[in-house]
C-alpha cells in the first residue's frame, strides 16, 4: 500500500485549514510547521472510524503527541481555530451542511 508524506514544510497562510486528512488516510505528518492559517492546523475526517488518541490526553501542543499513526513533531502556531480538528464525516458531508469549520476535540 502507498502511504503519503508530508515532512520538513511550512504549511501557513491557507484561507481554511492547513492540511485535511480524508478517507481513511494514514499519511505521516512529521516535523511542519502549520502557521496562520484560517481554520485548524490539520482537519481529520474519520469517515465513520473512530477517532482516537494514542496519548493519555491531549497536550495544548499536540507537537509531540500521536493522533494517529505518523503523525509526531509538528509545530502548530496562531492557526485561527487551534491545532487539530476531528469528525467522523467525509470531507464533502461537511461542504452540504451549515456547520462550523472545527468541531472541539
């Protein structure tokens, strides 16, 4: 199986989220910066999997916490609705209804 990457970037500055992980996707996210964007940092839609957090509770950095499988050592900063965002939606589940773009944690 082919597993993204995403490592050694700057994500910043996007009109909404920084990075949106859909589908089931278990792409490694390691060592970024996420910085000034509109919404979350990193966007998680489950797509009906459970959400789960393999630390005991979530640290106000999630910068060395694992949210899921090679997701470590990011940076997060004044991204304008935190870090990190879970639903168990799909990407597009979201577009058709009138909801906030970060559900809390």
């Amino acid at each position: 199986h082919c597993r993204a990457v995403l490592r050694r970037n700057l994500i910043g500055r996007h009109g909404r989220h920084g990075v949106l992980v859909d589908r089931l996707a278990n792409p490694e996210i390691s060592q970024n910066d996420f910085a000034h964007n509109g919404a979350c940092g990193i966007r998680l839609y489950s797509g009906g999997r459970r959400c789960s957090c393999e630390v005991e509770e979530i640290p106000l950095s999630l910068s060395s916490g694992l949210i899921f499988e090679g997701m470590a050592n990011n940076h997060f900063e004044g991204n304008a609705e935190g870090e990190l965002s879970m639903t168990p939606r799909y990407a597009e589940s979201e577009a058709d209804l009138d909801l906030p773009s970060c559900d809390d944690l």
